[in-house]
C-alpha cells in the first residue's frame, strides 16, 4: 500500500462540512451560468431563443412561464 493510503485520516465533521459547501458553490455556480446564458441567449437572438425553446413547449399545451421554467431546468440537467 502506498503511504497516502496507510497515513489517511477520518475525515473531520468540519472538513467533510467545507467539501459539501464547496460541492454546493459549485452547483450554484453553475446553474447561475445557465441561467446566464438563458438569458443571453434570449436577450441576443430572442427569435432564436422562442423558436427552439418556447415554442414547442407551448405547442404541446404549456404556458409560457412554464416553457421557460422547463428550458431553465434543461439547462440544469442537459441529459
């Protein structure tokens, strides 16, 4: 075994609490980005933005606010 693996310590309450903030700032940090982006996009190319995104959404029966709710989600978890 290598010595990184002998020599590792249990984790403290506090670092595991630090790894699980950063985790978090992470997540935040990336849906911030798309909704930047959502918005961009929708800023820029509005007609773009309403064609791909809104609507087929509400074609399919939802609202407006609900197509965009559901194209920020997407932006959230692409697959």
């Amino acid at each position: 075994m290598s010595n990184k693996t002998i020599n590792k310590e249990p984790k403290t309450f506090v670092e595991e609490f630090r790894e699980r903030l950063n985790r978090e700032d992470l997540e935040r940090s990336w849906k911030l980005e798309a909704i930047d982006h959502l918005f961009t996009e929708c800023e820029h190319q509005p007609e773009h933005f309403h064609r791909q995104w809104i609507k087929p959404l509400t074609a399919a029966g939802l609202s407006p606010e609900s197509a965009f709710v559901l194209a920020i989600e997407a932006h959230f978890r692409p697959n």
